[in-house]
C-alpha cells in the first residue's frame, strides 16, 4: 500500500474532507488519536487551498517510505516534479530534526525509488503557525534533489505553483510511477530495527536481481535447520560474502524468524565484533523503548538475550557440560574466531582456565554438540576480513569439523576456495568429502552496502594488490560513487560536511597501526565509544558527525555510513612498485615480516575502504622532513599510486 489516500485533481476537491478522513482512519493500522485526526483535517485544508490554481496532479497522503519506517504526510505529483510536503501542525518554527525528516524522505524516494532516479524532487516543510517563510530559493542538486524549502502556509501554493510551472509533462504517468520498484538498501542498524521490530525482510531490502540473491541464501539456510529439525541432525551452514554484501542482515533475519516462529528453538545472534554488539543493542534498545513506552531497563534486558558477545557465550559454557538451550546459533564475523593459542593464552589468562586447549571454533562446535538431538550453527564469514593476530579464519572451522565433527552436516559454496577464504589451501580437499554439500546460493557476492556502487569490492581488490591498472578500470564502472584524494585534512573534512544531506551520516577512519597521525590532530589510540559515535545526532561531540574522534577497523567493521574519510598513515606506504607493511614501536617505523601480520594490516585497510555507502575522501598527509618518523617520502608514493588508480585530487578549502 504506497499511500492511505491517492486523488487526482478531480477527486480531491469531489471527496469531503469527512471521506478524506474515512479512508485515512481506514489504512491506518494504529491507535487514531484525536491529535492525529485534526492534524489530518488542518492538512486537507491547506492542501486544498494552496493545489486550486494547479491545472492537475496527483496527491497522495500518508506515502510510505519503507526504508525508514515512516509515511511522508503528503506526496504531490505536478508534470514530472514531486514534491514532498511535511507539515508541523501546531508549529511557528522549522527546527532542524524536521528539515532533515522531509529531506530524508526526498532522497530515499531518488535514491531507492525507481520511479523517482530521474526525476526533480522538492522537499517543503510546512510550518502550520509560522508567520513567514525562510527565503524561498530553489536550489537543485547535481541529482535534482532541492534543499528544503521551509514554507509558511500562505506561501506554499505560490511556491508550488512557481516550481511547477517548469515541469510541465502532460503524458506522465503517476499511477505506473507510484508502482515502480522501491529497493531498499538498509544500513545494517536500520536493517536490525525493522526484523526486531517484526518487519519483514522484503519490506527494507532490494528486490532486484542483484539482491535476489540474499533471499535464497536465507531460504538455504531455512530448509538446512528445517531438515536437521526433522531428522535429528547436526548441521552446519558457512555464508560467505563480499563486504556489505548482507551477510549479516542474512543473520539477523533468519535469528529474528526462527525466534518468532519457532521459539522452542531460542535462536540466537552471536558476534564477536564487540563494537557491532555495542551499537546494535543501543539501536534496539533506544528503537523498542521508544516505541512502546516501555523503561529502557527493562528493554535492555530483552535485547542482550537476543544479540549476544560470542565471547561471553563461550565463558558461560566453558566450566559446564550441560547443552545450551539455543538449538539454532547465528555466528557473525566467525572468520574472526580465535586460534588454539589465541584461545588457550586468554582463556589462562583473563579467565583462570589452564586448561583450555581448543580453538574457538572447536570449543563453540563442541558445545553446540551436546545437543542429544539436532542443533545447526550459521557461520558468516566475510572474505578478507581477519584483522588482528590469532584471528583463525575458514580454516580453523574446517580443521574442527574434519578432526572432530565428522557427523555434522556441512552446507557451503565452492567459493570458500577463492585466496581471501582459504588461508592454509585446504578448502579443496575439505569440500571433496562426502560430508560437504555444496551450494552457490551460501555465497553473496554482490554488496548492497554501497547502493550506488557494486563493483566497489573489485575497486579497492584491485588497489590494495597493487594492480593500479586493474584498479583504474574498476574505478571507471563507479558510477555516482565519488573517491577523492586530498592532502589537506581540512579539505577532506569540508567535503564530508558538504556533501552529506539530511541525516546522512559521515566520519572519520583510520588503521589502528596509524600511529603517526596524531601531529594531524588523529589519535587513533584514543578510541570511540561505537554506540555514541554511530548512533548520536549532530549536537553530540562524541559522535561521528563532529569529525574529531577518528574510528579503527575495529570499531566499524560489520558496520557503515554514508560518507567516510579514510586517513592513510605510514603503516601501509606503497614503495617500489609494492605495498609494504610497517608497525611504529617507540619512536620508529619496524618492517613487518611476518605474512599474517602483513595480511591482517592490509585487510585492516580493506575494512575502512569498505564502509561508504555512497563516497568516500581519502586523506594522505603531506609529512614533514623535519621529523624522521613522517618524511614526506612515506606518503608522496603511495599518494602517486593512489592517483594511478583513477583517484582525483580535491581542490584544497
């Protein structure tokens, strides 16, 4: 349903605003108050008297917008220009919360509307009781997107009418407009407030085919515990994908429906990625609280059971050898479970078990194993993307399945063989056993994180294996995703405050090995605080909007924004035709010998080149000769070779 009440010209002044009313209380699925009902008759009103003089449109009240969760209170169709109309009734000022609600609004419809990618659209937000309007001054974007305008209700159909009179399109067909595709491309926090909110996928996702492929990865993985169910198996499913390709959105999913459906199965999200944990149960937390009334408290609780630290799983179970009571467990980032040596120096530790002698994939198997009857374990591995020592990778899982698990079921795609699984090469003769079934649909191999931008995964691929040419022929497929180069932090920040519109979030990241940032006023060491710096608006210091707290690959791996700028220290410097790692120790740059080392920093980049949406600046400093541990030297040729990927300079604030 795109709208509770749809009228051409003739309809809206033929109906009363009594059946106006009537078909809106009709669709509308929630308790009518008495604010909502004269909010609704005081638009009405305003609408009919700003669209008399229009010769024809089309409007619609109450315009889902899926994405978002929200209904725009009114969409107006003239030739082929929509304008959005948000009203505060009952308010004489537009604050800034509202102006970016209707902007929002606008650009979901030209960013994930298909009906909408080439068309002008005019948010307007109308401020039932202001006495005059801001100054009324259309600006349109490089895609047709207008700023705001904050109208007082005695301007708007001037306004209307003024904007209009340069889209005239007689022929144009709103109703084939209204039923064009809507392919949502959720962040992952906005993805996590919709299913845990029991919306279904479909309602916030994609439905091209690029994206058909995440609903038959879920239907795998369905069928799979389905079977294990009914047959008394134990069964095992690894999702492996591109960054941002919806492996965790995959996850949440089918945690979210098998608890709704299924609850005897008490199934859970686990994730090792403690920031991911962090921001996702604040998310929820703050969504469900909001939403129901109920005391943040109480909703916290709810939420930790649902979304847990794989960490704390693993020490509940570990001086027990009773069964957990989860029978389907959801492991995100499992490539980032620890090794034998990993586990057993921790678990010694910082948890007083001497004895603890298997890795986390083993010990996590072996208790999932106690079930006497069935139990299946979802793996989400995500290629490339182990980013710090003793992280144990595909290869630590097959190791534990071959050596102990011999009677599990294992479901997989033959990709696991591609380089950025297979660590140790034993993928191949791991998926000959007749313990393996293979399918192509447990792989996601396009990214839906950067909806303007597929082919970004090969792009930054290309660029960290040093193949400047490869890189340079991916960098021109991007179409409408801008990567820019700079040497001027102030520039890159300017940039990122400029570009970003409505709620759009923007920030800075780095390496944690970026050490020698800090003379640019970076402190990597510093650290975030996730929740805060992804969650909090605006007016909140410690948020990534602020452009001072620069997050690691630690903090924002599994998660996104909109705009990032990535800031390249020495750590990973290009020279002599190659990338080259170092670790800065005391007062010096030490070359990095050691191949999982050098493999985890450079993945390390790959994670903060991954996390844009929709554009991204990529800040290398211009060093100092008068401090040996940034000569310009460090920076000048990996700034070269940036450039020789296709990347353009900014031009300087």
């Amino acid at each position: 349903m795109r709208a509770y009440y749809t009228a051409d010209r003739d309809k809206f002044y033929k109906d009363t605003p009594e059946h106006i009313m009537g078909e809106l209380a009709l669709r509308h699925r929630h308790d009518l108050e008495e604010n909502q009902k004269g909010a609704w008759l005081q638009q009405i009103a305003i609408l009919r008297g700003a669209l008399k003089e229009a010769s024809d449109f089309t409007l619609y009240f109450e315009f889902s917008i899926p994405r978002m969760g929200k209904r725009a209170d009114a969409v107006v169709v003239i030739g082929d220009c929509i304008f959005v109309i948000e009203f505060k009734v009952g308010s004489d000022t537009f604050d800034r919360h509202a102006i970016e609600q209707v902007e929002d609004y606008a650009l979901d419809l030209k960013n994930f509307h298909e009906g909408s990618h080439g068309l002008s659209i005019v948010p307007i937000l109308v401020a039932t009781k202001a006495a005059a309007s801001r100054d009324v001054q259309l600006e349109l974007a490089l895609d047709q997107v207008a700023k705001p305008l904050c109208l007082a209700v005695i301007d708007l159909g001037a306004v209307i009418r003024m904007i209009a009179a340069h889209h005239d399109a007689p022929f144009f067909d709103t109703v084939k407009w209204a039923a064009s595709g809507y392919r949502p491309t959720p962040t992952i926090v906005e993805a996590a407030r919709a299913l845990y909110a029991r919306h279904e996928v479909a309602d916030i996702t994609r439905s091209d085919a690029g994206a058909i492929n995440l609903g038959r990865t879920q239907d795998v993985i369905a069928g799979v515990i389905e079977n294990a169910k009914a047959h008394h198996r134990k069964s095992i499913c690894f999702v492996t994908g591109v960054p941002g390709a919806g492996k965790t959105l995959a996850g949440l999913n089918i945690a979210t429906q098998r608890s709704e459906r299924h609850a005897d199965e008490h199934a859970v999200f686990l994730s090792g990625n403690g920031p991911l944990v962090d921001v996702l149960r604040e998310a929820l937390t703050r969504d469900q609280a909001r939403r129901t009334g109920q005391p943040k408290a109480h909703v916290e609780r709810k939420v930790r059971a649902f979304i847990q630290n794989i960490h704390k799983f693993r020490d509940e179970y570990v001086h027990t050898s009773a069964a957990p009571v989860e029978h389907v467990v959801v492991f995100d980032e499992a490539q980032r479970a620890w090794t034998q040596a990993k586990a057993a120096s921790f678990m010694q530790q910082k948890r007083g078990v001497a004895d603890f002698d298997m890795s986390e994939p083993e010990f996590l198997l072996s208790v999932m194993d106690r079930h006497a009857d069935w139990c299946t374990v979802v793996c989400l591995i995500g290629g490339g993307q182990e980013i710090n020592m003793g992280e144990a990778g595909m290869s630590e899982w097959m190791a534990a399945i071959r050596d102990r698990f011999p009677h599990w079921a294992v479901h997989v795609s033959a990709q696991i063989e591609q380089p950025d699984y297979d660590l140790n090469h034993d993928a191949r003769a791991f998926i000959a056993t007749e313990q393996v079934r293979l399918h192509d649909d447990l792989h996601l191999g396009v990214s839906m994180r950067s909806f303007r931008a597929e082919t970004l995964s090969d792009f930054i691929s290309h660029l960290l294996n040093g193949d400047a040419g490869a890189a340079r022929q991916a960098h021109e497929k991007l179409e409408n995703y801008p990567i820019h180069l700079t040497r001027d932090l102030a520039a890159a920040r300017h940039w990122l405050r400029t570009t970003a519109r409505g709620s759009e979030r923007y920030g800075l990241v780095a390496s944690s090995g970026a050490m020698r940032l800090r003379p640019e006023g970076l402190h990597v060491k510093a650290g975030i605080d996730p929740p805060n710096w992804f969650l909090n608006d605006r007016s909140d210091i410690r948020s990534s909007f602020y452009l001072e707290d620069v997050a690691s690959e630690f903090d924002v791996q599994g998660l996104e924004l909109d705009y990032v700028g990535v800031c390249w220290d020495a750590d990973l410097r290009y020279v002599d035709d190659g990338w080259h790692c170092y670790n800065f120790k005391g007062t010096k740059w030490q070359s990095v010998n050691d191949r999982f080392r050098r493999l985890y920093l450079r993945n390390a980049y790959r994670v903060i080149l991954t996390r844009a949406r929709q554009g991204m600046v990529i800040f290398v400093p211009s060093g100092d000769d008068g401090d040996h541990t940034r000569p310009k030297r460090f920076y000048d040729e990996t700034y070269a070779y940036l450039e020789s990927c296709g990347l353009k300079a900014l031009p300087k604030c």
